[in-house]
C-alpha cells in the first residue's frame, strides 16, 4: 500500500509541474516572431538581402575588407 501512495504522490506532483508549460511557452514565442520576421524578410527584395547575407559571411571570414 506504501508503493502505492509514494507512486500516487509522484504522480500528481508531475501533474503539478509548470516548468515544462513554460518552456513549450517560450517556443511558440520564439515560432511567432521566427515567422514573422521571414515575412518582413520576404517583403525586401530577395536579391539585396542576399547580397547583405553574403558580405557578412565575407566579412566574419576574412575574404575580404569590411566597410
């Protein structure tokens, strides 16, 4: 009956657990301003964002000189 009551505790304090609400949470935050931002992103003109793209990556590896 002892195992019983310990498994029964365990049990319904998982029930009572919020970490995992808060997590789940913070990702659908995280999947809203993510889509949101690849629809501004969409709205620019996909050649200049490109272009901005690739002279970061230029930039952050040395290839060339940053201005």
């Amino acid at each position: 009956m002892n195992i019983l009551n310990a498994t029964q505790k365990v049990i319904a304090d998982f029930a009572r657990e919020e970490d995992g609400a808060q997590v789940v949470e913070y990702g659908m935050i995280i999947g809203a301003v993510s889509i949101a931002l690849v629809v501004a992103l969409k709205a620019l003109n996909g050649v200049a964002f490109g272009n901005l793209v690739t002279r970061i990556g230029n930039c952050l590896s040395g290839a060339t000189t940053c201005t």
